[in-house]
C-alpha cells in the first residue's frame, strides 16, 4: 500500500520523510511537473502511471492522501504554463484529493479549509478558549494615527512583487485607505508554536530578544536552535484539543505570544498546513517521529483521547 503526497517538487519537508521512510511507501504528485504522471480519473476510478518507473498504481492501492503545499510552484512547460492547462491540472489534483477523502483515506488537513477556517473565524471560536489579540480588516476607510497596533495579512499571499507582508508594528503610523488588518499589540517576553498532530501536542518558545522586529518568521532559518522544547500545562493543552475539535482540524501549527514556559498565553491564529519540519530537525523531541507514522502506508493513525 502507499501513501500519495500532492504537493510541488521543491517540499524539502517531504524530501525529509520519504527519505526516513523510503521511496517505495510514497507516490508523489508535484503540481508544478505535470509530466511526471500518467492519470486517468473517472468516477471512483483512478488510474496512475510513473513515467520513470513505468508503475502503475490505483486508489485501492493507496492507503493514505496528504495534501501538502501543492501550488507554491507553477508547471513551467508547455501547455501548462497556460492558464487553461494549469487551471485543468489544478482542478484534476482538487479532483484526485477529494475520491480519496471519500474513501476515508484523508490524513491532516483538506485544502478547503484554507477558506472554511479563515482569521476572523479562528477568532470567533478562539475566544472560547484562550485569551485572543483582536484584529480588525478594513478597506477604503482612512485609519489615520495608529496606537499599539500590528499590521499583517489576511491571506498569508504574495505581493506581485513576490514580497510578504509579515507581521509589523505600525504603532505610531499614519495608516492610508488602503486594504488593512490590524491587530492589538500584545506584550509578552516569548513566542509559543504548537504543533498539533491527530491529537497529539507539541510545544515550542522562543525568547523574543533573538530576532528583531516583531515577526520571528523572516528569520526563521537563524532561529531553528533558539526553539525551546516546552511542556504545557494540562488545562491548556485540553483546550487546544477541544479547540482543534470545534475547529475540525486534524493539523494545525498554533501561534501564541507567551511568558516563559507557555505562561500567559495570547492566541494569534492556527496555520492548517503550517511548516514544521524545523522544530526538530534532530530527531529528539517526538515531532519527526509523529510525522512519520501520519506519512508512512503501513501505520495506523488514531487520534490521541483527550484527559
């Protein structure tokens, strides 16, 4: 049985974890190398063939679909650098995802909860839970002079420039009326991530005197050794569980501002398909290992019941 991994061939993530578990395991779809792949999908029907290997695998022979980063990468050749051809290619990967879902072969997280469980829908349930910075989206309406206030984007999408508006501290600025989502100022001496995994949690803070500016993730690669491996207190790691459930979350990566030791935690938001990868890169906190078992054909995955 193997695991099919829809994503784009630059997932250095799933590099990692085919090759912990082996290529033999995995059949990987990346979006952007259409030619990769003879399919045929009709009905409850799917038919793959590898142009290099010449195997040919069917959705009885896959055990497990992740849906991962697909779209990060563009098929460049033709005809697929066409809008047609790559907007047909794209809906065919939406269409291979969604047959396996219906067999119950889903693990982590579908795609169209990128649109179901949006900021302001995180907040709603958020606060419920967890004490929660309150944002604020606006549009053609003059903001004027700001006080204690972050700036940060709603989509997590590019500029046409290819920049990212990361997270930053508009306190004291004169905000035009442009398109703008603006947070409350939170003040607190730690950055928390939490990587939730089919019921289990993994918690991780960082000193907020490493980096500069307010966003950790634009010097995410200087930062992979100043993460510290935290344990949380059982009240708050029962509302995560709860939280993920309402939330219907399989996967998430959630983001808190914190004193030491997770203390006094202020939720930002929760990335469905968030990277993880580099919270233990030396394989010694349990993270690699969990992620594996979710990947890997051969081992089953049951959710861990709440305390």
């Amino acid at each position: 049985m193997k695991t099919i991994i829809i994503t784009n061939s630059q997932d250095v993530t799933v590099d990692l974890l085919i090759n912990e578990i082996g290529t033999d395991s995995f059949i990987r779809i990346n979006y952007d190398r259409p030619f990769d792949w003879e399919i045929k999908l009709s009905g409850d029907k799917l038919e793959i063939k590898s142009k290099i290997s010449n195997k040919k695998y069917l959705n009885t022979d896959i055990e497990k679909c992740i849906w991962r980063k697909p779209f990060l990468s563009e098929p460049k050749e033709s005809p697929y650098d066409d809008m047609y051809f790559a907007t047909e290619w794209k809906y065919l990967i939406y269409e291979i995802f969604f047959l396996l879902e219906s067999e119950g072969k889903k693990l982590l997280n579908a795609p169209i909860q990128d649109y179901q469980f949006s900021k302001h829908q995180q907040s709603r349930i958020a606060i419920n839970y967890f004490t929660i910075a309150t944002a604020e989206t606006s549009i053609n309406i003059e903001l004027g002079l700001v006080k204690e206030s972050v700036a940060k984007s709603l989509s997590g999408k590019q500029f046409s420039s290819g920049n990212v508006l990361y997270t930053v501290d508009v306190s004291g600025e004169i905000l035009d009326a442009s398109l703008w989502t603006i947070q409350s100022k939170i003040t607190r001496s730690h950055d928390l991530t939490i990587a939730y995994v089919h019921g289990e949690i993994y918690a991780f803070e960082l000193q907020r005197n490493k980096f500069t500016g307010v966003d950790w993730r634009k010097e995410i690669f200087k930062l992979t050794e100043d993460w510290k491996f935290i344990k949380l207190e059982k009240s708050f790691e029962a509302n995560i569980k709860i939280f993920m459930k309402e939330a219907a979350l399989n996967y998430g990566r959630l983001d808190f501002l914190c004193d030491e030791n997770g203390t006094n935690p202020v939720f930002l938001e929760v990335n469905r398909n968030g990277q993880w990868a580099w919270l233990d890169l030396k394989k010694e906190n349990g993270l690699f290992k969990r992620m594996c078992d979710v990947y890997n054909p051969k081992v089953a995955i049951n959710d861990k019941p709440e305390n």
